[in-house]
C-alpha cells in the first residue's frame, strides 16, 4: 500500500473532528428513520456509522418505521391503504400487517447491526441490539369524525429501563408499536415514537432520516440552521403537507421546545450524513436549536490562541499586521468574539482616540467557512454599538482588500489627513492601506 502525498484532508479533518469525539461520549443519541431506508438498502451502509458511534461511546437508541413495508402487504392481499392526516387508519386487519412488517424489518435491522464482516468498518465490532416493550400507548380515537382504532400515541417511555440498556453497552432497537396496560396493541408513527422517546430520555440529539437533505431555502439551497421558531415559520409556507418533512419537522419543533437542545433533519440518500453532520462545523443537513448558537461577547485572555489561530492565515497572507501573542494578551479587552456552538469563528477590535472622538475598527475577521453567514455584519454591530455606548462620534478602518465591503455598509473614502494625530505618526506607507470612516447615528 502506498503512501498518500499529502496528508490533507485527513488530517485537518480529524483534527477539527478531535472536541466532538470527546464531547460525545457518554451522550444520548436518538436516530430515526422511516422503512424506506431498510427497504431502499441504506441502513446497511448507515450501519457502519452507527458501529462508530456506538464504539466512541455514544449511547444510541434507533427508533425505525415500517410504512413501506405495511404498505406493501396490504397490496397484497388486496386490502386498502388508509390514511388521515398522513395517519394510518389501523383496523384488526391491517394490524395483522404491521405487527408482521415489524418482525420482520426488526430481524433484517438486529441481522445488519450484529455484522462483523472482515475488510469493513464494522471488523470486529460487538455490538449488542436490545429490544422489549418500551413503549406504552394509548388510542388517538376518533378524529374529525373517523376512527382511527388500533391507531395510537405514545403516552409514557419506560425510561429506566432504556438506560438499564445503554448502560450496559448495547444500542436499544424501538419499533413503532406500543403497548396498553390492559394488553392492547397499538400502531404508533415513527416521529411520534423517537421525539417521545427522545424527550423522555433528556437525549442530546434527536436525529431523522427523510427523503430530503434537509430543509431548503427559497433558492433550492439547504439551510444549514434554524431555530424552533424559523423552523414553525417555515412549515406555514410549505404545501405538502404529509411528506416527510411535514411528518419529521413539526415531531423535531416539538422536541425543541420540550428540551431537546439539537435535533437534525439528514438526508437517507447522502452517503455518510451522520458523520458529516456531526463531526464537521458545518454539517450537511438541516440543524433544529432551541435557540441561535451564534454568541457576541467580549474576548477574555482564554481566548487569545483562538482569536490567534483566526487572524493567523490572514497575517500570513499581508492582509492584517501581524500581532504577536504578547501583544495580543495586552490588548484583549479591546477584543470582541462571535462564536458558534462554543466556537470562535469570527473577532473585531476597536481602539479609542478620545482626544478626536473617534475610534479604529481593526481584526474584523470571520472564519471562511462562515463568511456567507452574515456574521461580518454581527462584528461591525458590536463594535459601533460599543463605540457609541463610549460617545464616540466616527469610526474608522484601515484595508487593503476589503474596501468594498465597508463602502457597502456606510463607510466612506477619506484622506490619510482625516486619521487622529497618533495614528497618522504609525501610518505604514508600504502597506498603503485605504483610509475610511463613517460617522454614528444616535438613536
């Protein structure tokens, strides 16, 4: 085997992979997806992933579907496929098939988790699959006027024992049926059972598999982020009302708002979307938070080999002067920080010249991967907020590649005379950086 070139991408990957192996261990994992992905063959390369996860010590419970396959033996034996509000209406009949459906994607499922087939990911692995009656239930009953008989909802999670199961190391398998203390039967959705599970356990993530990638903006573009509110607001524009995202969406805002602080929409077609969205910043899918993870605050000195490791590519490039670490250190109360799910993805500094009653705008930078995000206009709002907040009068900033974007947001042309007495005495006519100011607006 030979060796590979260059080590990149592996390893800056892994590197930035390194805080999320470490802060998932011992974490609650609640991944769903629906019988297309059994069906449709993805569970078996989902499964790899799975056996990952499971080996750096995430605690998982799967919760998966049967629809296809219910659908699938009604056809067969001639029977109709019923549905209210992207229900199932379950009569005695089509009981019969759901229970049977779920035998048998159950088997299929534990058959694929308990692989350890040699030259694979899965090598090795010893994975135990738990099962039993998890889930108790009880009627939906009569909705706008139909019966929807063996139809249920989830009415409590047999919470202790679930974590009886993942205490010992195993993954804990639920289907979609749940169980009456009286001894009925009753056929659940999956959204219904995994959002229910998941608030149950006080799980860390709740995790659904759909058709879609995620959810899409008014572009086709996949919006990477949003909040349990965006996420209402959006679910008001759509038409389709039952498809997958209309089924998972409002089960994934729900969980938001009964604590679930992360709860990701995946596409089942995506090839590796689980550890793509987990382990990497940006994700591939659709993120649900309760709230925004974007942070604004003022730097302290702990975040001095952040910002560091921030400006670093930028000085190296000319386009910031280079400021060494003790400077740095000395300077950090005039430093802002943005910072993104705990993060720091973006910096600004302001330096006052009372005497002229102006002030410098200086290290305004956004990590790359996040400068379409708007988070450059977050910085420049922090640092005129606080200039005003100190009666500043003008704000000005030195560039030598971003003078557009400044002229974008107010800034306007000025002569180096215009600079304050002591800047104009450390002004760099090698760098010949462009002069700009903009005067605040009181409110």
């Amino acid at each position: 085997m030979t060796k590979p070139d260059s080590p990149a991408p592996f390893v800056p990957w892994f590197r930035e992979a390194a805080p999320y192996i470490r802060a998932f261990r011992g974490r609650t994992f609640v991944v769903a997806f629906g019988g297309d992905v059994v069906a449709g063959g993805q569970f078996a390369t989902m499964t790899h992933d799975l056996n990952l996860l499971a080996s750096l010590g995430v605690r998982l419970v799967l919760v998966h579907g049967v629809r296809p396959q219910v659908n699938e033996r009604l056809a067969s034996r001639e029977l109709p496929v019923q549905y209210h509000q992207g229900i199932r209406i379950t009569d005695p009949a089509t009981m019969n098939c759901v229970q049977e459906s779920i035998g048998v994607v159950r088997a299929e499922i534990e058959a694929t988790l308990s692989m350890a087939v040699a030259a694979t990911p899965m090598a090795n692995a010893s994975i135990q699959v738990a099962g039993g009656n998890f889930l108790i239930a009880q009627p939906l009953g009569v909705r706008d006027g139909i019966d929807m008989m063996h139809s249920g909802e989830v009415r409590k999670v047999q919470t202790e024992t679930i974590n009886r199961r993942l205490s010992e190391g195993e993954i804990v398998l639920i289907s979609p049926i749940g169980y009456s203390p009286t001894g009925e039967i009753f056929n659940l959705t999956v959204e219904d059972a995994a959002h229910s599970v998941a608030i149950a356990l006080k799980a860390d993530k709740l995790i659904f598999f759909m058709d879609e990638p995620g959810l899409k903006d008014e572009n086709g573009e996949i919006r990477l982020e949003v909040t349990s509110q965006e996420a209402k607001k959006y679910m008001r524009t759509r038409t389709a009302a039952f498809d997958d995202i209309g089924c998972y969406l409002p089960a994934a805002i729900k969980a938001c708002e009964k604590g679930i602080d992360r709860v990701h929409l995946l596409g089942r077609f995506v090839d590796g979307a689980l550890l793509m969205e987990l382990f990497t910043r940006e994700g591939v899918g659709t993120l649900i938070t309760r709230q925004r993870l974007e942070k604004l605050r003022d730097a302290s000195i702990d975040d001095v080999g952040g910002i560091m490791q921030l400006i670093q590519p930028l000085e190296e490039e000319g386009v910031l002067v280079k400021r060494s670490r003790e400077l740095l250190e000395q300077e950090i109360e005039r430093f802002g920080v943005l910072e993104h799910d705990g993060h720091i993805v973006g910096c600004v500094a302001l330096y006052t010249f009372p005497e002229e009653n102006v002030g410098e705008l200086a290290c305004l930078v956004v990590d790359q991967t996040y400068r379409a995000s708007g988070y450059g206009d977050l910085l420049l709002n922090m640092v005129e907020k606080r200039a005003k907040e100190l009666g500043l009068e003008k704000l000005f900033v030195l560039t030598t590649r971003t003078a557009h974007w400044f002229c974008e947001r107010g800034f306007s042309p000025s002569p180096i005379s215009d600079l304050p007495a002591k800047k104009q005495q450390l002004y760099n006519y090698q760098r010949r950086s462009k002069v700009f100011f903009k005067t605040l607006t009181r409110a």
